[in-house]
C-alpha cells in the first residue's frame, strides 16, 4: 500500500474513534439523540401547563376566598359600628330633656329675626341644657360634637358657639336630612365639613372630613321637629374598623361614595404624595380627595397617565360596585395607582356606601409566581440541553460524515477495495472494486454520503433485498450488502462488462429488429422471474438495462436498478400521494394516474424500450414532463415503420404497439407469453452469437464505456426517476 494510502487509513481510524466516542451503531442515533430531550421537554412542558393551571386555579380559589372572609369580617364589624351609632343618635334624640330643649329652640329660631337669632339661641337656658346632655357622650369620645338642624335648614344647636342660626345647610343637607324628617335614623357617609371644624392640627377651619349620623327629634304629638347629628371624625373608628383585617403588606379595604371619592384613609398616603395623587403636605390626607380612577399606568413605577383625572374611567371594582354590584375578582385589575390587584368588593344601599377589600396581585400570588419561574427554569434547561444535544448530534454527523469522505478518499468500503469511479445516479454512486480475498472484479453501489436519510436507507435496503431473490441469468446478481464502521450504506454486485442500451443507442444509432428481438426476449426472461414472485420493476427504461459479455456470450442483457421495485398490490402509501414515482419517457398511463399496477406496466415500459431501440427516439417526447404524461394518457404511438419510413417485420411492430395499449387488458398477460411471442416473430433467430462477437469486436473492443455498470451515466432531460405533482385528466387516445 501506498504512503497516501496509509495516511488515508490512518485518519479514517481517527475519524472513526472520534465519531465512536459520541456516536451508537445506529446510523441515525446523532440524528436522534435530541428527540429524547426534546419530547421530555414537550411532556415537562405539558404537564407542567396542566400543573401550573391546576396550581393556579387552585390559588386563586384560595385568594378569593380569603378576600371575601376578610371583607365579610370587615363588613360585619362596620355593620355593628353603625348600628351602635345610631343607637346612639336614637337614644340621645329621644330624652326627653333633649327633645324638650331643641323644641324651645325651635320656637326660638322661629320667633327671633335673622339678626336676633344667633344671640338668642346661644343665650338660652334651652341651648345650656342641651350641651349639658350631650356632654356625657362627648367626653366620652365616642362623637367628635352635634349639630341639631330644624325643618327650615336653621341650625337652632351646636356643641360650638359658631354657625348657630346658621342657614348655610339647607341647600347641602337638604338631600341627605330628608330621610330624617321622613322618620328614620340615617349614617351620613363622611363629607367636607361646611361649619368651621377643630382640624388634627388645632386649627378652625371648614373643609375637615368629617362623618355623622342623624336621628329625628320629635315633638310630644310624634312629629319631626330636627334633626339631631352627631359628627364623626371619619380617620378614628371608621378608617379604623376596615384596617384591622387586610390582606398581607400591601392589603388594604376601603369605603368610597357614590362619586368614586375615597371616603376612609389610604394605607399609601406617603407612597400617593410620591406619586402626584396628594398634594405633599401634612395636612392633606387621602380621605375625601382620591378618586377610584383607573390612570391606565401604574403610577408607582414612574409612568404618567395619558388621560387627565376626571377623564379616567372608574376602577373595575368601583364601577361595578357603585352599579350595585358585588363580587370578586382574582383575574386582576388595576387601582387607583395603576397597580395590578386583586379584590373584592360590596356596595351597601342603605348607607350609600362601597367597600372594598384589595392585594397587590404579586404579593397575592407570589407562591405562583415561583412556581411558574421554576417552570420556566427547568423548561429552559430543557431546551438548552435540547440545542446542546442537537448541536452535538450535528457535530456527530459531521464527524460521521467526514469519517465516510475518508473512507472513500482511502478507497476502502469494508473489505472492498474501490478504484475507479463508473458512475453516479440520484440516489448513490457505484464503484469498480475487488473483494481482499476473492479477488473477481464486483461494482460496489453505495449511498451518497451527503444524502443519507431513512428513506433513502429504506428505499436502498428494498433495492437490494428484492434484487437478492431474483437468480435469472439477464437480472443482475448481488453479492453482499452491509454498513461500514463509518455508516456507509452499500452492496456489492457482479461488474458488468457492457453498455446501456441508452448508450448504445445514443452512439449507434436505431438497432436492426432482429437484434431488437434479442434484447426484448432476454428482457421478458428477467421480468418473467420478477412478475412470478409477485415484484413489479416499475422503472424499466434503456438507462437500466445493460447489453454485457457473459460467459463468453455477447449481447447478454441484465437488468439492473430495482430500487423502486414493490410487490404487486402493495400499500400504495409507500409512495407520496400526489407523486409520480418512474421515468415520464417509459410510464404507463395507470402508472402516471397513480392507478394499481401490475406485471402489465412493466409491458408497456417494454414495448417503450423496443420502440426506442427500434426508431432511436422515445414514443413519446414533448416540451415538458406533463407534456409527455399527457401524451402517454390521450395519443396514439406512431407506427416504429412510419417513423423510420421503412418496413418492419409486422409481427414485431404489433407487438411492441399492443405492449403500448393504453388499457392494460388489452396488452399482452404476461412477460412470459411477450417472450414466446418474439420467439415466433421470424426475426428471432437472424441475430447470432457470431454477429454479436464480430459487432462487439468492431465497437467496443476498446472502448472507454465498457464496463460502466451505473445507469445514469449519460441521461437526457427526460431520462431520469421523477417525482413530481401531475395532475392529468384521463382521456381517449386520439388517432
């Protein structure tokens, strides 16, 4: 051996350790070494949705729940306040010392002129009696002071000096009193106070929040003489009671009017002074000056609003709560801030009033929220083992791959040694070789090493596992079939001394019919043995038939190609729908309609390939594939004599036009009855083995094409195995 050829052995066996370290010995294991990860993935993935839904519903179930048992709780301790209040405003409206005094200040306010009023009231032993029944329940904190307000809007008693007489009420209380008069004990959601009010910092001033409630005083014949309000300072009990109970670090309830307008305080007061929502300073508070609007942003991230405040829609819970609606919602929404929360919420009608109970979403679902980042994580791990398994098995397949390229640079396939090169076809490539130990010269055909697939493999396999059952002399014979450490696909089979009829024809020109009939003959013996074992050729065609030496006979034929071979009647899902699988020049019409095929196709592929041998020129040929399958379904062969301009034996012209029968009943039965019937044409006998040596002995003696076993050496455009989508509508032939 050869330096050079030393060198090449010695970096297939590199290249083949290398590739053995990461690959199996299935060909199409690095292929497939990332479907493992990849479908572990996909099943992670799902069920990891199926968990992640699960787990999700089952926490929002868990959010709802606790939402609405801590604005229940909430609910419940507000009712009870409420209802102690009026209590309070009923018992205190009923004393009779009470009742009797805001009735002499009654008569008072009526009696007096608008400029005597004020000082006649604050100087009446009625208004001193009056303080000093409400003492007791102002000392005792549980009211912040009292107005007392007569049917005409006067106020006829104050805890205070200031506004007594005062008329000022009337239009804003008007609404709200009317209930009173009716009889009834109301709550009087907080308001800016219009009456100046002791504000948290000492100072007098109107405007403070302020609360109250309101019970009738009623004169000895039952009848409403004034209202009797006891004020409330919202920010104590009121705010109080709806933070006892809240959800987490950033769980609030709250309570707002009819407007929209927050009317108990904020746990955010400092973060919404931040945020531009409160003017930044001490006094101001969010009670009485937030509106439940959505901005549209979250605010505390920085972002600003694109609508003005009074153009913003309400909050989802404010807006469905002041419709009259409750309920809760775990899908999220956003506040007053623009933060995403989840909340319930219930509007009470008899005090006019929303509550509302809500949790930033990302505290609410935290748990979640890991659960769906651990997901996440563990689903990107998978894809990134996936693409890391996927750029190794690429990896692999190029070592793989440069393995075979150096296997064949070293011109060794197994225990074959290749030489020359006899030709390439569109699925493998055949070399002349000779086994190490038999020494006979064999054609080694293998697959392409870049076009390595499973159906290529499956297609191969079929080639040569069919071929192998068929032991007629004119078929060609297999030898061995394997796979190289390197996962080279191949099979030996004898080497053929001889030409393809397509060559043969291509460089000499028409054959004279009586050696036409020799072919054919020989031709029908090798389908006669394939058509018995039930295999149908299906691309039968001069590039596939080889005229060869044998045995010290010339003109021998072999029959090579049987890769697209199937037995009759099998599952036509084997090949494409929508596909024509064969050669247009040499197909049957039902093959081009993709009909059932039986040993009958294969007869009108020979009838074409007597035709061609006869005139030099296919039966059909057009500008195009579809041009030449239309033919093949709708016109009528011109008669071999008439193309020649020449008589032909017309037994023989017969029978090659009834091979080309569109129908296949009307062609002959079977390859065998073809071959007695060339044996009774009288020209099967006129072409001798001594004709065939002395033609042989002029032509190809030494020529440079003898002994090229390939069948796609010297195709034309048309002469080759298509697979196409046709459409062609079936007609009768025309004359």
């Amino acid at each position: 051996m050869s330096q050079d050829s030393s060198l090449n052995q010695s970096r297939v066996s590199r290249l083949r350790s290398a590739t053995g370290s990461v690959l199996t010995q299935n060909l199409l294991s690095p292929k497939r070494m990332w479907l493992g990860p990849a479908l572990t993935a996909i099943v992670i993935a799902v069920v990891g949705w199926m968990a992640h839904r699960s787990v999700e519903d089952s926490v929002k179930t868990n959010v709802a729940e606790q939402l609405q048992a801590l604005l229940s709780a909430d609910l419940a301790t507000l009712e009870f306040w409420f209802e102690e209040r009026r209590i309070d405003a009923r018992s205190m409206a009923r004393m009779k010392r009470v009742s009797e005094s805001v009735a002499e200040l009654a008569e008072i306010g009526k009696e007096s002129t608008p400029e005597e009023v004020s000082a006649a009231l604050l100087t009446s032993d009625a208004m001193g009696e009056l303080r000093e029944r409400m003492r007791p329940l102002l000392e005792s904190g549980r009211i912040e002071g009292f107005v007392v307000i007569d049917q005409s809007g006067i106020v006829i008693g104050r805890d205070q000096n200031t506004a007594a007489g005062d008329t000022s009420l009337v239009e804003r209380f008007q609404p709200v009193l009317a209930p009173v008069f009716a009889g009834k004990t109301v709550i009087i959601p907080p308001f800016p106070s219009v009456l100046p009010q002791v504000d948290r910092d000492g100072s007098m001033r109107a405007g403070v929040p302020n609360m109250a409630v309101a019970s009738p005083v009623k004169s000895v014949d039952g009848d409403p003489i004034a209202a009797l309000c006891l004020t409330l300072n919202p920010a104590k009990e009121f705010t109080k009671i709806l933070r006892v109970a809240r959800y987490g670090k950033s769980g609030e309830t709250y309570a707002f009017n009819a407007e929209g307008l927050m009317i108990t305080g904020s746990r955010f007061d400092d973060e919404l002074k931040k945020i531009g929502l409160l003017a930044d300073d001490e006094q101001t508070r969010s009670v009485l000056n937030v509106r439940i609007r959505d901005p549209g942003v979250d605010l505390t991230r920085g972002n600003r609003p694109t609508l003005r405040g009074p153009e913003q829609p309400l909050t989802r819970m404010a807006a469905d709560a002041i419709s009259g609606g409750e309920g809760v919602d775990v899908d999220g929404y956003r506040d007053y801030r623009g933060v995403r929360v989840v909340g319930a919420w219930k509007w009470l009608p008899r005090e006019n009033i929303g509550i509302a109970t809500e949790v930033d979403a990302a505290e609410a679902f935290r748990p979640l929220y890991a659960l769906r980042r651990a997901f996440g994580a563990l689903a990107g791990l998978l894809g990134l083992t996936t693409i890391g398994l996927a750029g190794l098995a690429v990896y692999a397949s190029r070592l793989e791959l440069h393995a075979r390229q150096a296997a064949l640079e070293a011109k060794r396939l197994g225990q074959y040694a290749l030489s020359e090169k006899l030709g390439a076809g569109g699925m493998g490539v055949v070399y002349r070789a000779h086994h190490d130990m038999l020494h006979r010269p064999t054609a080694v055909k293998l697959l392409h090493v870049d076009k390595t697939n499973e159906q290529a493999i499956a297609r191969f396999e079929r080639e040569v596992q069919l071929t192998s059952q068929l032991t007629h002399p004119n078929t060609i014979a297999i030898y061995d079939y394997g796979r190289t450490p390197e996962g080279i696909f191949y099979y030996a089979m004898e080497y053929l001394d001889g030409i393809s009829l397509h060559d043969l024809v291509d460089r000499f020109g028409p054959l004279p019919e009586d050696r036409v009939n020799h072919i054919l003959r020989q031709l029908c013996g090798s389908l006669s043995e394939a058509h018995g074992l039930g295999l149908i050729h299906r691309d039968i065609k001069p590039a596939n038939i080889m005229l060869t030496k044998c045995g010290g006979m010339c003109d021998f034929v072999k029959l090579l190609d049987f890769g697209l071979v199937k037995p009759q009647n099998a599952d036509r899902n084997m090949t494409l729908a929508g596909s024509l699988t064969g050669t247009p020049l040499y197909m049957s019409p039902e093959a081009i309609q993709q009909e059932e095929l039986d040993a009958r196709s294969d007869l009108y592929a020979v009838g074409a390939v007597g035709y061609f041998l006869l005139t030099g020129t296919p039966v059909f040929d057009g500008k195009s594939i579809v041009d030449i399958c239309k033919q093949h379904l709708q016109a009528t062969p011109q008669r071999p004599s008439e193309r020649l301009d020449k008589p032909i034996n017309e037994q023989l012209e017969e029978f090659i036009l009834r091979c080309l029968a569109k129908r296949p009943e009307e062609r002959p039965a079977s390859a065998e009855l073809c071959e007695e019937e060339l044996l009774r044409c009288p020209s099967a006998s006129r072409w001798t083995q001594v004709q065939a040596k002395a033609w042989w002995a002029k032509h190809l003696k030494e020529d440079p094409f003898v002994g090229d076993t390939t069948t796609d050496t010297k195709a034309d455009a048309h002469d080759v195995t298509a697979t196409i989508d046709v459409t062609i509508d079936a007609q009768e032939p025309t004359e």
